[in-house]
C-alpha cells in the first residue's frame, strides 16, 4: 500500500514536470539544435586526431563513433550527477522542503519526482547524440550484445546517480547551499574532466592520470561500451591499470564486476548520506529558507 501511495506521487510530481517542460513552445528546437551543435564540436575534435600518433586500440578505427559515444556517456552522467543537487536546491529555496516532509512521503519521493525533468531532457539526448553522430558524420556501431550493454548502461546510470545523491545531501549535511559543492566539484569538475575519456582513451594520459581515472565508473563504461559497440573492437586485451593488475579477467567482465561494485557502494552511501542531511536539517529547523 505505501509503494503504491509512493508511486503515485512520484507519477504526480513527474507530470508535473513535464507540463513545465512542454509549455515553453521553443523548448524542443532548442533541445534538439543543443544536442546536434555539440555532436558537431565532439566531430571537429575527433577530426583533430585523424593523422595523429594516438593509439585508438582497442577501441575499433572509427574515431567519430569513439567520441560520439563519449558524448553518450557524457550526457547520462552530467545529468545524473549534476541534477540531484540542483533539484534539493531549488525545493529548499522554493520553501517547499518543509511541506514534502510533512505528507506521508518518503524523503527520496520529491527528489526522484523533480528529476524527472533533468530525465526527459537530458537522456534522450544521448540517444539523439548517436543519431546524429550515425546521419552526418559516419559513426557506425554494433549491437552484437545488446541486453550486456543495457546492462552496462543500468549499471552507469546508477553508479553515477549515487554520486548525484551523496552531491545532494551535501546542501544539508554540510551546509553547501550555493552553486559549487565539493562532491561534485571533485568528480565532474576535476577527476571527470581530466580523465573521463570522452575524446581519446585514457592510455594516452600519464599513468598517475590513469589509476586517478581508475575511480570513477565512466572509465569502465567507456571501455566497455568502445570495445562492444565500435566495429573491430578488441575484446580480450587489457588496457586499463587494472585490467593489467588482473590479466586473467576479461577486461570487459572486468569492467562490469566494478561498476557493480561502484554501484552498490555509491548508491547506498549517497541515500544513507541524504538521508542524514534531512534528519539533521530536521533537527536544526533549517530544512527551509524562511521567507
């Protein structure tokens, strides 16, 4: 009966959300002109690669399709990482937190229900990044896995969806209550930004840039999504420090045990963490600006 009640709700907040998307009339022009001008920036940087002396292997020959899937991951991680912050924010400094507490809600209902938003319109943009990157720049890709990379895209979404909640609870828990925090300046800001991968394989960076590299989950999944999805990808030679620290592990199986570790350990400290704030902010009677 309470998942039910939940649900409901959560159905209610979504709808609402995406009223608020639908109503602005040039909303879905600019959507879609956003995703395909920065397809097209990710296209002139694999450009620059073309006659270079970087080394692509095991990542197929295509460069276009290895920056387009960058792109791909980009957009799921951006969104999952930077929207839970922003969602807490904008319902404290709505002065709505304190109402959302009040009804028989869970305290993750709101949250999830207000992201919705960032869902609709951010992930179908890596979808359209794909399109787009296939129609007018020669990207070309394989499914010959595909239920292994719906796998591997779950375990993405909520490797990197953990990391966006311990961001959020950062707003009560520690009292960041501006733009910058330092959860989401450390992942998205500093280690994502160096060593994430989106326009070349991380084997090119020094090797202390690569085992940073090595704790995030987008170097997994870009390694993993690369060797399956981008013609004559190699499967079974290791490349990351820690395929090479475990040579007798497929390297894409090897990626999969990691982020569903990185999955389970993300996900469940960021809910404990939220979950804190909220108690403390509770506590302190600042769950809500006061107006």
């Amino acid at each position: 009966m309470k998942f039910l009640r939940e649900w409901d709700a959560l159905k209610m907040f979504s709808k609402r959300e995406l009223i608020i998307w639908l109503s602005y009339k040039m909303n879905s022009t600019m959507w879609v002109l956003d995703t395909l001008f920065t397809t097209i920036i990710f296209f002139v940087l694999s450009l620059v690669t073309r006659g270079s002396n970087i080394d692509f292997f095991p990542y197929g020959n295509n460069y276009v399709s290895f920056v387009v899937l960058g792109l791909f991951v980009h957009f799921i991680s951006y969104t999952n990482l930077g929207d839970p912050f922003t969602r807490v924010s904008r319902i404290y400094w709505g002065g709505t937190m304190d109402l959302y507490m009040l009804s028989p809600l869970s305290y993750y209902t709101p949250m999830f229900g207000i992201m919705f938003r960032g869902v609709i319109d951010d992930y179908p943009r890596s979808i359209l990044a794909l399109l787009f990157g296939w129609i007018f720049f020669g990207a070309v890709f394989t499914f010959n896995s595909p239920f292994l990379l719906l796998f591997i895209l779950l375990l993405i979404l909520i490797s990197t969806f953990g990391i966006g909640i311990m961001s959020a609870s950062s707003f009560y828990l520690f009292n960041f209550k501006q733009k910058t925090e330092p959860i989401k300046f450390i992942f998205q800001d500093v280690i994502i930004a160096l060593t994430a991968g989106y326009y070349y394989p991380i084997t090119v960076l020094p090797y202390p840039l690569q085992v940073l590299g090595s704790f995030i989950p987008h170097t997994y999944a870009l390694d993993a999504i690369r060797r399956l999805m981008i013609p004559g990808g190699d499967v079974t030679t290791p490349v990351l420090p820690l395929q090479i620290a475990m040579p007798n592990i497929n390297p894409i199986t090897l990626d999969i045990i990691v982020l569903t570790i990185m999955s389970i350990v993300f996900l469940s400290l960021g809910l404990f963490m939220y979950v804190k704030g909220i108690e403390k902010a509770r506590k302190d009677g600042t769950l809500t600006r006061w107006q």
